[in-house]
C-alpha cells in the first residue's frame, strides 16, 4: 500500500508535537511515550473511488468552488475527539486532489468491493484505537455526528457503533432509506430497506427510524470485520451492515436529530450545492 508520504511531506503540523528535539525541551530529550495523549485515538477514514454507476467521478466534482470530498474532509476534521482524516483511495486522481488542499491520502487495492475493506486496509499497521468510516459522498455530514458516533465507545464492551435518526412513516417508504430497530439498550435487531416495524398497532409503535451509514469501530473489530465473508441477508437487502448481525456481534445505534444528504446523483449534487449556499457553510 502507497502512503501519503508519497504525496505530501511525511510529516504533518498537527503531529509535530510528538517529535520535539532536546533544544525544544530545555536540553532533555523526553521520552516518545510521555508526549502521547494517553486517550483512545481515534481518526476518520474517508473511502472513495471514482467509479460509481450513477455518477463518475463524484469525489471530485465541484462544490461550491471545492471537490466535494474536500467537504466531507474539512467537515471530518471539525469533529472533537478526531485526531487524524485520512481520505482511503484507489485512484490517483483522488489522492491528487486531496493532497492539492493539504489533506492526506493512502493507496489502497481497487479490487475493494466495499468501503469498509477500503478503510480495513488503510488503517491496517496505523496505531489507531477507534476507526470512524465516513461516506465520501456526504459533503455536509456534521462534526457533531461524528462525536455522537465515538460516545458508546465509553463501555469497553461496544466495538461498533452508528448512527440513527427519526423519520416518518411516509419517509420509512423509500427503500433507499435503510430503517433500523433496537433493542431495550440501544442495539441494533434489524435494518432493512423495508419500512420496519409494521405498525399493525399504531398506538403501541415505538417510530420509525432512518439509519445513517457512519461507522465506527474499534480497530481490531474492524481487521476481523474485513475478513468475513457476505451473508444471506446482506445479499438479500444490500446492506453490508447485516453481516454484522448475522455473525452474532453488536452494533449500537446513537441518536441523531439531522438526517444525512448524500449525493448519489447530479441532482443531489445541486440540491447539496443550494443548501450550502442557502446556509452559508
């Protein structure tokens, strides 16, 4: 795997503090392991790649003046709590870009089929405690959700967690809006593109709620995740996140009140283009 140091000096400003010299300390060298934060660390991995079907090339088409997964990158690094963005790529092109902006980027194989193979293989030898995968196709997710995502890392028990969001029974219709059900403790039982749960009793419905596709994991949660193999539900929905279920773990699931703005197509890309116009972001 390529590292951004092909790209971008080796050393970053925001990690310079971890290699004073002995004239910056008064004539003592001190040593690496006191100048390291001792809390978990936790990064932001951006997966993307320029072949999508409805929409080649979308990590770099213009937003505002700027690549959109400039804002996905910027907007990742306002989160508290995130001490590095990494964008995690098989196309030069991306790495360029990044690069031109002052970000980092890592090589990664094309022969990926999902993006948590993608940022699996960019963290991989990175010491790393918490690995946040935030989708390159959403210029305006929140730093805030980010941090909501990193909170049920505090019980040592949870190794992956994501986000959720209320929606209405109408909203709970679009098979593109992946729905999730919990458990009394916040976990997740279900997702499916199907509006769960049937509301046979309106009065006793608990809601319908929208999944938001940002992951976070602990690192050697994430290298074991990498190397199970698709299951019969996730083929069946599409949705990756069953496989997780399906081999017995635990996702536990944050509440978020914003609901996400992808862009999969040309015209999510100009109604994303006049909200962050109409918002000044």
């Amino acid at each position: 795997m390529k590292s951004c140091g092909e790209y971008l000096p080796s050393v970053c400003p925001e990690d310079q503090h971890l290699c004073l010299t002995p004239s910056e300390t008064d004539g003592e060298a001190v040593p690496p392991d006191l100048l390291r934060d001792t809390r978990p660390r936790s990064i932001v991995v951006i997966p993307a790649r320029m072949s999508a079907t409805r929409f080649p090339g979308k990590p770099l088409a213009d937003l505002c003046g700027k690549p959109m997964i400039q804002w996905v990158y910027e907007r990742s690094k306002r989160a508290t709590g995130i001490s590095e963005v990494i964008v995690a790529t098989c196309d030069v092109e991306i790495a360029e870009a990044v690069c031109a902006f002052g970000g980092k980027a890592v090589m990664t194989s094309d022969a990926h089929t999902s993006g948590t193979d993608r940022v699996a293989e960019a963290v991989d030898g990175l010491d790393v405690d918490i690995v946040v995968n935030v989708q390159g196709d959403e210029p305006l997710v929140s730093p805030e959700s980010i941090q909501r995502a990193l909170e049920p890392f505090s019980d040592p028990d949870v190794q992956m967690a994501s986000l959720m969001f209320p929606i209405s029974w109408e909203e709970a219709q679009n098979a593109n809006l992946v729905k999730v059900v919990t458990d009394n403790r916040g976990f997740a039982m279900y997702f499916s593109r199907f509006p769960i749960p049937y509301p046979r009793r309106e009065d006793a419905c608990p809601g319908w709620f929208g999944h938001m596709g940002l992951y976070a994991y602990r690192k050697s949660f994430l290298m074991r995740l990498s190397q199970l193999e698709p299951t019969p539900l996730e083929r069946t929905e599409s949705l990756e996140q069953l496989r997780v279920l399906e081999n017995g773990h635990s996702i536990k699931m944050a509440m978020v009140s914003d609901k996400p703005v992808g862009v999969d197509t040309i015209d999510d890309l100009e109604t994303v283009r006049q909200i962050a116009m109409d918002s000044d972001l």
